[in-house]
C-alpha cells in the first residue's frame, strides 16, 4: 500500500514498504504496526470505523523495536515513567517537558527505626497527693519516609512547605505563586506522606504549646523530622513521701506509637522499632542529640542534676504476659531522678528539736527537792513540740501513710513523755518505798544515757535518707545544693 507523507510518524522519511508488504512503518521510531487480513486503513484507526465505531476493537499489536542510537534519540521519545517499567511514547521531536521526579538514589534497610529526641523545658509543681506534675517538653521524631509513590509534582526541599493534615499525615505546599502541591482531602503520590501517631502514655492533660512543625531536612534519603512543644499534667503512680522531706522521686515521661504497630501494619514493629535520635538526625542542634534538659530549667522544692536525665526503652505491658519481652512493642521512658530541697526543716526544725531533748534530758541530773520543777520544765518542752508539730502538718504533703517528719515529730514527744515517767517514778521509789536518793540518782543517770542515745538515733534517722549532703554544687550550674 503506497504512501506519499506521513501524517501519523514523526518523522516525514518513509519506509520502504517494499520489505515489509503487510505493515509500514518508520525507520527513527524502530516501531512496525502489524494488521490482520480484515483491518482497516491507518486513517480509521485514528478517526474511527465507516460506522461511528471506534477502531480500539480491531485488534492491533505494537512491536518495539531496538531504537538507533545517535542524535535521533530524543525524537524517539521512548520515556520510562517512576521506573515502574510502564513506558509512554510521544509523537512528537521532543517529548514534553515535566517537573523533576523525586526519586531516591538508594535502598532503604530493612529495619527503619522512628528516633525520638526529647528536650525538657520547664517542670512545674509536684503534687504528691494525686501524684502529677505539670511538665513543657519538645518532641521531636525523626524517620525516613519508606513509601514508594511516583510524584506528580516537584517537592524540593527549597520551594515546598510541608504541612500537618490531622495527627497522622502532612501534605507538601509549594511556596512559589501560592500553588499547593497536594490538598488535605488530595491523596497525590509523594505529596503526601505518613506521620507516625505518637502518643504521650501517662498523660493526664495535653496541650499543644505551639502547633506541630513537619520539614524534609534531607530530600535524597527522605529524612523527616516532626516536632511539637507540649504542656502537660503527668500521671506519676511511684510517687511516694514516706521520706518527706528527703524524699526523692523519679519524674517520668512516657512516649510511644500505639496504632498501625501490628505485623503488616503501617508502622509495623518489626519495620519500625523505636530508638534514640543521633548526630545524624540532630544536625549537632543539640548537645546530646537525643535529649536534654534546659539550662534555665527550674523546679519549685526540688533539686536535680541534668546529668541524671535517663533514656530507657520499656516493653508495653499491655502486649501479654505471655508474649516474649523480644516480640513485645515498647515505649521510651525518659527519667529525670529529684531531690526536695530540705533546708528549712534541716537548719530550723531539727536542730530545734535536737536542743529541746537534750535540755530536757538534764532536767534529770537536778537535785530531788527540786523534782516536780523538773517535770515542769518537761511538759512545758513537751507543749513547745506540740506546737511545732502542729505548724508543721499545716507544711506536710495530706497523704494516707505516715511520713518520716511525722515519725521524728512522734519520736521526740515518746522521749520526752518517757523522761516524765521515769521522774514519777523515782519519786515514787523515795517517798513511797523508803530507797535512797543516791539509788534512784543511778537511775536517773542510766535513764539520761538512754535519753542521749535515743537522741541520736532521732537525728540519724531523720538525716539516714537525705541525699547529696556532700555535695557542693549551686544552682543554676549544677542544680543541686
């Protein structure tokens, strides 16, 4: 069949149908179109059958042939697509331009860890009764985005803006002419991308401080970074003050990812294991690229050292005792260990209590006529305690158990009801008994031996738990007296 132009070829030089009398073609494209016995001319495959019907019924094959190499080759216009291996030819001299595919240039491990770094910022008051504490924390998350999607539009790092859709995904905004690349409701391929769903486990209230920033630090290998500023009331269960006021007290915060972590799920844990951000995350930003506290971090009644900031990773305790501790998910446990700070009842309360048994212990070595003086001089101490005991409870953290101030409190009102006693006691021994007084003044030195001993053994059992005494740092460099 001759032909003198070629409408449908990109190019006008003809091929010499003399080689191939079933088909004709075009010697720059390497393509040959085959026709069955019944088929129509080019010009119905185009615009139609004589019918109204289209020609895509007819059964038509196309053969790609090896393309030449040289100068010709852009005009072939054979183009990979994503290489995903779905090839689209063009036409034309040229194939139409489009925007830069991000694509990365490596393959990601099997294992893609979500990094968590988390910075301290402020600690508010301890509420020992319902066991809370208000902290306002940074979190930071970092992970490589692992989902293959061929984009439809350019995500440069320098021209897009990425931003939050929900708690679980972000779309990507172009800056330039106020053009987004991809809508909240629009699922475009590589516009948008997942975000892992944290979860702050001991949360009582959470508030976002600042809203939730998303940005691509590394477009080559996908490296995302999420970070958000939160203000919230903790739920501490450990908190005890039987030691008050030596008590010390192990803040906690604890993060995790709680959805899609089952096998197969979007953030499979077995994909996904949780770990601590390193210098290639942070950038040097920090630090300690996983964590820290503030410099002017500072908490009311309680002293700590920034040093003592742990990072451990806990296996969920709600995955089943059954399960093996290497199979179970976990969550970051970020520890800050604190201290009260006791000064007031170490230099004002104890050594006034100290003082008062010990003059009430040598009430005992006055003369005998004098005796019921002695034991006036004991009740009067003896009310002077009670009266600090109870300005003291007003200070003391209401709880259900007895704490240790109270303990010292009871201990010193035994010894002064004690040294009473034993002082009716020897009355009783001379005037009602007829005993020497040189005998019962053996008592009462025996009974002021035990009564400086049991001093003692007050004022060590209330220093036993106080911790850092030999310490000499300050705040705000060291944080602890």
């Amino acid at each position: 069949m001759p032909r003198t132009s070629s409408f449908f070829w990109a190019s006008d030089d003809l091929f010499d149908e003399e080689h191939n009398d079933d088909g004709c073609g075009d010697s720059n494209l390497g393509l040959s179109l085959d026709r069955s016995d019944h088929a129509t001319s080019l010009a119905s495959v185009v615009e139609g059958n004589e019918d109204g019907s289209q020609a895509d019924d007819i059964p038509v094959d196309i053969h790609v042939s090896s393309p030449p190499r040289g100068e010709d080759d852009e005009r072939a216009g054979l183009v990979e697509n994503g290489g995903r291996g779905h090839r689209q030819y063009y036409y034309g001299a040229v194939p139409p331009a489009e925007p830069p595919v991000l694509t990365r240039s490596f393959s990601l491990p099997r294992s893609r860890p979500i990094r968590f770094q988390v910075i301290i910022w402020h600690i508010g008051n301890v509420d020992v009764q319902h066991c809370t504490v208000k902290m306002k924390f940074r979190l930071t998350i970092f992970w490589n985005d692992d989902k293959k999607r061929n984009c439809k539009h350019s995500v440069d790092k320098e021209r897009v803006q990425w931003v939050m859709d929900g708690r679980q995904r972000a779309y990507a905004r172009s800056t330039e002419k106020g053009r987004q690349t991809a809508q909240p409701e629009d699922d475009e391929p590589d516009a948008v991308i997942d975000v892992p769903p944290v979860s702050i486990l001991n949360a009582i209230e959470l508030g976002d401080a600042d809203a939730a920033e998303i940005d691509m630090i590394d477009p080559r290998t996908r490296l995302m970074r999420w970070t958000c500023m939160y203000s919230a009331i903790l739920f501490q269960p450990q908190m005890s003050v039987r030691d008050f006021p030596h008590d010390s007290h192990d803040i906690l915060l604890k993060v995790g990812v709680l959805a899609h972590r089952c096998m197969g799920g979007r953030w499979d844990r077995s994909l996904h294991p949780l770990r601590l951000a390193d210098e290639r995350d942070s950038h040097g930003s920090t630090e300690i690229p996983h964590g820290l506290i503030v410099e002017h971090c500072h908490m009311p009644d309680f002293a700590f050292k920034s040093s003592d900031l742990r990072f451990d990773f806990i296996p969920l305790a709600y995955c089943g005792r059954t399960m093996p501790l290497s199979k179970r998910d976990e969550y970051l446990q970020v520890c800050l260990p604190v201290h009260r700070k006791s000064y007031y009842f170490d230099s004002s309360v104890m050594p006034l209590l100290a003082v008062l048994n010990i003059i009430a212990i040598t009430c005992l070595i006055r003369n005998f006529t004098s005796a019921t003086a002695a034991v006036e001089i004991l009740l009067s101490i003896a009310f002077v305690q009670v009266g600090i005991r109870l300005t003291l409870d007003s200070r003391l953290p209401s709880v259900g158990y007895q704490i240790k101030m109270q303990r010292v409190m009871n201990c010193c009102f035994w010894l002064l009801s004690w040294l009473v006693l034993e002082s009716n006691l020897a009355f009783f021994l001379v005037v009602k008994m007829g005993w020497e007084i040189e005998t019962t003044d053996k008592i009462d030195f025996l009974a002021a031996v035990a009564g400086f001993g049991y001093n003692v053994y007050i004022i060590r059992m209330y220093f036993s738990g106080k911790k850092y005494m030999n310490d000499k740092l300050t705040e705000p460099s060291g944080f602890i007296p």
